[in-house]
C-alpha cells in the first residue's frame, strides 16, 4: 500500500494544476513518501483535462480521471476515493488556495497521532466577505445539528485513513459532511489543523451562494437518513399512530357526549355538526397515511440497494 493518495477534484483549473502538481512532488521526494495523485476532472470546459494527460505521461505518480459531464465537487470525491490506494489519504482544492506543505503534517496527524480524519482550518481566509459571513454562519449550524466540533467543514484540505473514506458514500452537496458521515460511521477520532489560505492566484471561484442553501438542504437530508433511513417506520409509523390516536379519541369523546346527552335528556347537536368531528377525520386519514408510508419506506429500505453511478469517460 501505499503512504498517501492525494485526490484533487478539478473544474476549469488548467492555469494551476502544472504547479500544484510539481509542488507535490517536490513535497513527496523531501519526505520520502510513496503516493499517488488522482486528478478527477468534473467535466472542465477549459483544457484540464489536457494537461492533466500530459502531466500523466511524464510522471508515474499522477493519474486522472474525467467526467463526461460536471456533476459536482462530491462525485468527483466519491470517484476519487474508490481509487485512492494510499494508507492516508489526502483531499485538496486544484486552486493552488490549499497548500501541500501542509500534507507531512497531516500524514503525521494520521499515522502517530492515531486520528482517523483531520480536517484544515483557513483561520485566515483570503475570500470576500460575501463569502465568509455566510461560510461562519453555516459552520455554526452544522455544529450544532451534527455535534461535530469543527470550526470549518468548508475546507478541502483533510486527510483521512484509508478505511474511512471507503465507508462513505458522497452524492449532492455531501463533501461538506464527511466528518459528520465519519462520526456516525464510528469513526470519531476527529482533529483539526489551521492551514495556511493562499489567495487564488488564476482565474474564478466556481462556487456562487446558492451552494450555501444546497448545502444547509443537504444537512437537513443527511441528518434525517442517518437518524431513520433504515428505520423509516419509526419515525412516520411513530407520527402516524399518534395522529391516529388523536383522531380517534376526539370522535370516541363526540359520541360518547351524544349518548350521554340523549341518555340524560339534554340537548344536544349531531357529531357530523361539529368542527371538531372534521379535525378528527383529517387525523385519523394523516395518519393513516403517515403509516402507510413508513410501511413502504421499511420495504423499499429492505429491498434496495442505493447506487452511486457517475459516468466517466476516460482514465489516465
């Protein structure tokens, strides 16, 4: 096996990836490290997927794999991990904004202080403010709905042993939860690094502030299936009876005062006359269907198998 696998998901970088590339082979050869580089290239419209061929053909170490089309940071992590052949491995932006100076350290962090995932943290960041405010708030809530401490799940610089990136699966905006998914996996020896931000020295950022909602969607989504995708009963079962319950009782409680009334000579209106006989009916059908729908959830949970298929057009 070997030391480490770098994996640096790639989208219209075709200015950085000759330096980034020769910077971390520089850093490998100082430390004597055994590695590997897997460019994955998210359907890039620019010519990197070129360079990433020709930098392949000169050295061994490099390898690449392209998209036929751009589907997203997390799928090209997904891709990259199940071809990551390093007993640690290493995740990096190809915007030259992360630097590989900093991998000795993590690898170290992996391999003597036993951690299972460390993740960079930009303390200073060389983004615009547009872009900072939102990254706090959203780390703010991701730490409190995960119970995952990190001060920025934002950061592409992280390592990891080999066996937890093969436990996770990534799809959507997942990348940002990789600790979350690594602590619910059992894996919750999690450390953190402040790293150094380098300010982008070509071209664009590729992410605009929508990604801040995907990803707060994502979070939502990712909680609620580690919490009951293989249990869906018992959370719309659980829902379902209560509604049913409530249901039940309130008409159980009108035509019980309907007896009682005629029985003692009272007045009294028809059950069908009372709003509260109508609030009981749509009770008891939500729940009902709350029911139905967990039951069905349990059989499709049992019965499938979630893929994650991503169609690659070429290898290096």
């Amino acid at each position: 096996m070997l030391d480490i696998s770098v994996i640096i998901p790639l989208y219209n970088e075709e200015e950085s990836l000759p330096e980034l590339c020769s910077w971390i082979e520089k850093v490998m050869k100082t430390h004597h490290y055994s590695y590997e580089v897997i460019f994955v290239n998210d359907g890039s419209r620019d010519n990197s997927w070129q360079v990433v061929k020709d930098l392949s053909s000169k050295n061994t170490f490099v390898k690449g794999i392209s998209f036929s089309r751009n589907y997203g940071k997390s799928a090209a992590l997904h891709v990259g991990f199940k071809e990551a052949r390093g007993k640690v491995v290493i995740t990096m932006d190809a915007d030259l904004q992360d630097s590989p100076e900093e991998i000795p350290e993590l690898y170290r962090m992996i391999t003597e202080d036993n951690y299972d995932l460390v993740s960079g943290w930009k303390q200073k960041r060389f983004d615009p403010i547009t872009k900072t405010i939102p990254t706090k708030l959203y780390n703010a809530a991701t730490r409190s709905m995960s119970g995952v401490y990190l001060n920025d799940f934002n950061c592409g610089l992280k390592a990891y042993k080999n066996e937890v990136i093969k436990s996770i699966t990534l799809y959507g905006e997942m990348h940002r939860y990789i600790p979350v998914q690594a602590k619910w996996n059992g894996y919750d020896k999690i450390g953190e690094k402040v790293v150094q931000h380098q300010a982008r020295k070509y071209g664009t950022t590729k992410f605009g502030i929508e990604r801040f909602l995907y990803g707060f969607l994502d979070l939502l989504s990712i909680t609620f299936v580690q919490k009951f995708g293989k249990r869906p009963m018992h959370l719309f079962g659980g829902f379902g009876i209560l509604f049913f319950l409530i249901g039940s009782f309130i008409t159980i409680y009108l035509i019980g005062d309907k007896i009682y009334a005629i029985a003692n000579h009272i007045k009294f209106r028809n059950v069908t006359d009372n709003p509260l006989f109508f609030m009981a009916l749509v009770a008891i059908i939500i729940g009902v269907q709350l029911f139905v729908a967990g039951f069905i959830g349990e059989l499709m949970t049992r019965n499938s198998e979630k893929t994650t298929d991503y169609q690659i057009r070429e290898k290096v």
